[in-house]
C-alpha cells in the first residue's frame, strides 16, 4: 500500500463530461482522490454526496476532489447528473489506475468473492506525493474527515 512520503502514481482518465484529467497538471495543489465500488449504489451515494456539499470548503482551500471508480462515462454522467456533483468522477475501466493506488482486489460481499474497486482515499500534496492514505473506508463522515486533514 502506498503510504505517505511516497511519490502519487501519475494518471490520465477521463470525467463523466469526457474531458481529460492528469495527476501532473494538478501539481502545486492539492488532490483528493476517492477509489468508490459503484456509481449509484448506497454508500457511494452517500460519500459522493457528501464531497459535493462540502465541495466549498475543498475549493477554499484550493483542493481538487476527483472520485473514481471502474464505471462508464455514461455511468458517470448519470450518477453526477442524478446528485448535481460538482466535482469530476474518473472512469477507469481497465482499473490500472486503481491497481496503481492498491485499490483494486478481491473484495467478499454477502458470501461472495470478487475482484472490485476497494474503498480507499489518498490526500496528495502540492509536491505530488502522498500527504494521506485512508483505507476501507466507511462513507458516513469521511469527506469530513479528509477536510479536517486537509485543515491540520
């Protein structure tokens, strides 16, 4: 797992609007980087919704918030569209960007076993390296938690 001090893997995807997001274009701010299972189900929803309405607090303190996840830009769209997110949700479909962030694996849910994105967030830094790493995460009261992280 990555930790902090260790330099944020470089990516490109693209948004649910199809524009195209680079981690080195996003230097000298800093970067929230949600890994979230699926587009429109509870506890997605929930933290989505909860980056969006403290998505003031994030842009006071010049961060950018990037959800991401293996869904579609269609899926994408929709999900944003339904909530009025107003931050960008990443497509990575081939999930190489979530492998690179050790956020894709085996996942157990109700007995079963399969490979998915793992709920996982990373604060990187200004410089480009991780500032903090916040595993299996629970949605309810954590963008709250990245914020007073971000404040420290």
């Amino acid at each position: 797992m990555l930790k902090p001090g260790d330099p944020a893997p470089d990516f490109t995807l693209t948004t649910g609007d199809g524009e195209t997001v680079s981690l080195r274009d996003l230097r000298g701010r800093p970067v929230v980087l949600y890994f979230y299972p699926r587009d429109d189900t509870p506890g997605c929803t929930t933290e989505a919704c909860s980056f969006r309405d403290l998505q003031p607090e994030f842009k006071k303190r010049d961060a950018a918030v990037f959800g991401v996840s293996a869904d579609d830009l269609k899926s994408h769209q929709k999900f944003a569209h339904k909530y009025d997110l107003t931050f960008p949700l990443l497509s990575d479909p081939d999930h190489s960007v979530a492998e690179a962030y050790d956020s894709w694996g085996l996942k157990k849910f109700m007995g079963r076993e399969y490979e998915g994105v793992k709920r996982n967030t990373f604060l990187i830094g200004p410089d480009g390296k991780i500032a903090h790493v916040w595993e299996k995460v629970k949605p309810a009261g954590h963008p709250e938690a990245v914020l007073a992280e971000l404040n420290a």
